[in-house]
C-alpha cells in the first residue's frame, strides 16, 4: 500500500492510496477458498465446486465484499499512518480499480483541530455547600406526618366534617333508571378534597354513620360513557362508616414505618434530602460556569460537518417554523458544545482519563440499590439498550474529567442556607434563559393574568 498526502489545510486533508493489484488477488483467492469449502450448488458434492464455478456464479459480490474490506482496512491504516484525528466519516472516491488492476482511490476527511490546553488554574469559580437548619427538617417531618395520614372511627353521634374520611356505598340513576357502573361499594372519600365528582363532598357534610343521602351531581366530562356526560343523576348513599384524621405521633415508631432506624436517623435522612435537591442544582451552576471559562479561554476551529450534526439534533423534533426562528441561537448553541466537548475531551486524553468496566458495572450497582426489587429489570435494561449503556459511559467520563478539572482549578467553597441556595438558583435561571424563552415566558404571565381576571 502507498500513501501520499494530497494536501493538509485548515481542518481538512486528502490522501492519495494505492493498493497493488497482487494483494487485491491474494485476498480474492483466499475468499474464494474459504468459500469453496461452504458452497454447496447442485450437481457438486460439499466442498468440491470447482473454483471457476464459483467465480462465475458469485465473482462480482465476492469482489464487491474484498474490495469494501480492503477499503476500510487500508484507509484506516493510512489515517492511522498519518496521524490524522478525524471529525466524522472519511469520503473516499475510487480512481480506478476492477479485477486485475491496482486500487486507485482518494481520501477526503475533515480533521480535529489541534488544541493547545491553556492552565487549569486560571479558572477561578465557586463550589456550593447547602446549609440545612433543624427548623426546615422540623418543617419537613411535619409534612411527611401530615401526608402520612392516619384515621380512627366517629363515635355514632359525630358528623362529617371536612377532612375526615367517609366509606359509603351507593346506587346511582339518570331520569329515574339505572346506567351501566351506577352502583359502587366501600367507596372511600375523604371530604373536602372534591376528588370523586365535583360538588359531591359537600352533599355529604354533616351525616352520622348509618345515615342515607340522596346526592345530585352532573356526571363529570371525563366519563367513560360519552352519551351520559353531564347528565344529571342522583346517587343514594348509604354511609356504612365515618373516620376522623388523627395526628401522627412523630417518635421512634412513626421513623420505623418511614424506613428509618429512629426519629434521629430519619431527621438525618430529611436533612440529606433537602440538601440533595438543592446540590443537583447549584453543581450545576459550578459546571457551567467552568465549561463557560474553559470555551472563553480557548481559541479553535471547528469542523464544519461536527456543526451540521449537533444542529439536526438539537432541530430534532422541532417544527419547520421553530427551525427557522431558532437557527442563529442553535448554531452558537452547536458551535459552543462541539468546542466544549473537543476542549474536555483533550483534557481526558492528555491525563489519560478512561472509564473502565469495572466502574460502570459499580454504577449500575449504585443504581439498582437506589431501585430495591427492581434490580434486575436496571440490568437488563442496560443489557438490551446499548445506546443507554453508551451514555452512562459519557456521563461517567465527564464526571471523571469535572473530577480532574477541579482539583486543579481555584475552588471557592461557600456555605448557602436554603434562602441563599433558592436566589442562587433563580438568578442562574433567570440570566441563563434564551432572550427567546424569556419572551414567552412573559406572555404566558400576560396570559394567566388575563385568565386570572376571568
């Protein structure tokens, strides 16, 4: 094989190859062997078609077949050879070839740019760290209480009141006949929620136990039955049984039931809790603005055909006017992720960062504790979606380059009570959303305000 550079400039390079004709036979003959040995044509026993046969018969697929091999073997090799980093898929334009006759062809590639890695430690940014006093876990514990509701029985002389449960079992119908699902046992309601048929709860406020009541309701716009939407019924209800909420005892009992060792433990778990939902959020914040610092201090040319793809993904799913619109915002928007992805990838390759199987096996792993009794649906999932196991590698990869980047970096650590941590996050939002949303976004509030008044 002869290689020879055509030309190298900018981010793109053309390569001349030529692959003699005796390597190309060689190659053919050996197919035609392998074939001749699994063949089976009638007239011929297994394995003794002649090879004149099979050439007549198979010659131009078997050709076609060595020809493809030897193009992505060679034109990998010459790539390789040159130290060409690639951005995308090689175009390769064949010169001459046929049997007989020398491989001619071309290769036309768009290269990565070289980068030159200014120090990390001129960045410079902060690192939150959530603060979460006792009062907000105090506050926290008493909604899990209330939402954990309990209810004993009324004593046979207390009525319904808003927020106690009441078990009944009724007969419905529509101009004095019945309906197909008309009839309901055991329902339970707990009042005030209007949760079963709007304006149904309040009809059954004040009734004792063992009481009667005829409710009338419009039948709601969702029901099943379109013919009988909103029609007028009255359901005769017959209350077998009347619950009043009680207070949940937050002790070493009430922790249990919450999966936690002792109230000490689940105050702890309520504490981790809320600073984790604020942690997501604010590292965030840190990363973006060292991916912010890493693209303004590094000066590159990016291949145009890099560009094209991050614009059809990030167009996926848009509408033909929705492109148009946004094509100035998606193309900085590609053009700042390709460069970014390009900056951090060059980190990773010169610290010789990798992610080997044994971390994304632990991932998983993590995962599926996360998911108890749904272990081995995590791990088939993973199995069969090669393209999920893909982007747990890539997010592992960029964890691990984050990782490196701040430990070199200058990093202000700085201490947010949950007040703090809130206007953090909003001003990040605010200043990060495109002009575009932030417009929409005002309409909307035009749009609720005027629905408001209505």
């Amino acid at each position: 094989m002869k290689v020879k550079i055509n030309s190298k400039k900018g981010l793109k390079a053309s390569l001349s190859v030529l692959v003699d004709k005796k390597i190309i036979q060689k190659k053919l003959d050996e197919k035609l062997n392998d074939i001749k040995g699994k063949v089976q044509l009638k007239g011929f026993r297994p394995g003794k078609v002649p090879v004149n046969v099979i050439k007549n018969q198979f010659g131009k697929a078997i050709y076609g077949e060595v020809i493809d091999t030897i193009l992505k073997d060679t034109s990998t090799k010459a790539i390789e050879e040159n130290k060409l980093k690639v951005a995308g898929q090689p175009k390769i334009d064949l010169k001459t070839f046929g049997e007989g006759k020398d491989l001619d062809y071309t290769i036309e590639v768009e290269t990565l740019p070289d980068i030159k890695l200014t120090p990390l430690e001129k960045i410079n940014t902060t690192e939150y760290e959530v603060m979460v006093d006792n009062q907000e876990v105090e506050k926290r514990l008493n909604e899990i209480s209330k939402s954990q509701q309990n209810f004993k029985d009324k004593d046979s002389n207390e009525k319904s009141e808003n927020g106690d449960m009441v078990i009944f079992d009724y007969n419905a119908k529509i101009d004095g006949k019945d309906f197909e699902g008309n009839e309901g046992k055991k329902i339970q309601l707990i009042l005030g929620r209007d949760l079963f048929i709007k304006g149904f709860d309040e009809q059954l406020l004040g009734l004792k136990k063992n009481d009667s009541k005829l409710v009338t309701v419009n039948l709601p716009p969702n029901y099943p039955k379109k013919e009988l939407i909103n029609k007028k019924t009255v359901f005769n209800c017959k209350i077998s049984q009347l619950r009043k909420p009680t207070k949940n005892k937050i002790d070493d009992e009430f922790a249990k039931k919450m999966g936690a060792k002792n109230i000490i433990d689940l105050k702890d778990m309520i504490k981790k809790q809320i600073s984790n939902e604020y942690k997501n959020a604010l590292d965030g914040i840190t990363k973006k603005n060292i991916l912010d610092q890493l693209e303004k201090k590094h000066s590159l040319e990016l291949p145009p055909n890099l560009i094209e793809q991050e614009i059809k993904i990030l167009n996926q799913g848009q509408k033909k006017d929705d492109v148009e619109k946004n094509i100035n915002e998606n193309n900085k928007l590609a053009k700042s992720r390709i460069k970014v992805g390009l900056i951090l990838n060059e980190i990773a390759q010169t610290n010789k960062i990798q992610v080997s199987q044994d971390e994304i096996k632990n991932e998983i792993i993590k995962q599926t504790k996360n998911m108890p009794g749904q272990e081995k649906m995590v791990a088939e999932y993973y199995q069969k979606n090669p393209s999920a196991l893909s982007s747990l590698r890539g997010a592992l990869y960029e964890d691990k380059i984050l990782k490196l980047i701040k430990s070199k970096i200058k990093l202000n650590k700085k201490k947010l009570n949950l007040k703090e941590a809130e206007d953090v996050i909003k001003t990040f939002n605010k200043n990060s959303q495109p002009e575009r949303k932030k417009s929409d976004n005002k309409k909307n509030q035009k749009k609720l305000k005027i629905n408001k008044k209505k």
